[in-house]
C-alpha cells in the first residue's frame, strides 16, 4: 500500500522520533508499505516521519543508482532504532533532493563515511561501516529522524534563493505526482 507522503512545513517532519520495539503493531506490514511507497516514488531512501510516524525506522535500497556509485550495490537495509556512532572519511559535496521536498535538489555537503548500530526488521543487532552514496543516502535519512532536512544543510545563499519554493510547498503548491500530506492540509 502506497503511504502517502508528509511534505516540508508539516510538524512530523521536525518531531523527535522515539525508539521501537519489536511488539510494535504490525511492523512487518509497516515497513512492507514503506518499501514500496519509496519504490513507487522513485526513491532510494524513506525515513517514518515521511509517512508521518514519530519513530526511529528507516528503509533504504541505493540499487537504481549502482551504476553511478557501486558502493550502493545490494544496498538494501532496514534501520531500527539507528545510531550513527561515528562520521569520518573528507567532507564530500553530492546534490541530494528528498521525496518530502519535491522539486527541489541542492549541493550537501556531508562525511563520506560513517559507522551505524542498529537492529534490522528481526532485531537483530549489526553494526555496520558505509562509505561514499551509501553513507550520503544513510545520513540524510538519518536526519530526518532527528528532524533535520536536507535544506537546513544548504548554503546560506542556497537558503535564500530556494525559500520561496520552499513556502509554496509548504501552502501545499506542489509537483509532487504522488499523494501526499502538506501543512496546509492540501493533500492529494
Ligand atoms: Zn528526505
């Protein structure tokens, strides 16, 4: 099932998120439709408060962009109750866009590397080293459970010239093609 997605401006995009257990209720069914929400929309990565749940869940598959950054070949992960223990490796620039901010792309600069603890959909424990796209598409879904997007990261001159757009998304003006929820409660 096709969950529809939060957009810039509404408030679950910028709530703290809350670890799970595995009793929460139907959490296979959850992360089955988050799978093919991001699917369906063309991403690589999809965070809960995206489909407006406050909790520490993420999924991501980097194959479709293999070709350009092999190291997220067989990138397909599921993160519960993540933590990034370590940011390492140069400060690289990437454009980054994001499925609650469409329309938009800019330049984030981020670590190329970092080390993550979590448990994946069996809760079982791994911890794991990322380099390159893989560690970029991790942090930026990261961040959205700690209420960060990737606008927030863009440069100041960026900011400037991406705010408009930026409102209009958030009046619910949008060329998102797949339903959504936006802060103004003009959903489609
Ligand atoms: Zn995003």
């Amino acid at each position: 099932m096709f969950l529809p997605i939060y957009l810039y401006g509404h408030p679950i995009l910028r709530e703290q998120t809350q670890d799970i257990t595995a009793d929460y209720p139907q959490l296979k069914e959850l992360i089955a439709n988050m799978y093919e929400t991001m699917y369906e929309s063309d991403g690589v990565g999809l965070a809960a408060p995206q489909i407006g749940k406050a909790i520490r869940l993420l999924v991501i598959d980097g194959t479709p962009v293999a070709d350009t950054f092999p190291e997220c070949e067989g990138l397909k992960r599921t993160f519960i109750n993540a933590k990034i223990e370590k940011f390492d490796g140069k400060e690289v620039s990437e454009v980054e866009g994001c499925l609650s901010i469409p329309g938009i792309s800019e330049s984030v600069t981020r670590p190329s590397s970092i080390v993550v603890s979590y448990v994946d959909e069996e809760f079982q424990p791994h911890r794991e080293e990322f380099h390159g796209y893989a560690a970029r598409i991790i942090q930026h879904e990261y961040d959205h459970l700690e209420g960060t997007l990737f606008t927030d990261r863009v440069s100041p001159f960026r900011k400037k010239i991406i705010k408009r757009k930026l409102a209009k998304i958030e009046e619910g003006f949008t060329v998102s093609r797949y339903p959504y929820v936006s802060a103004s409660k003009r959903s489609k």
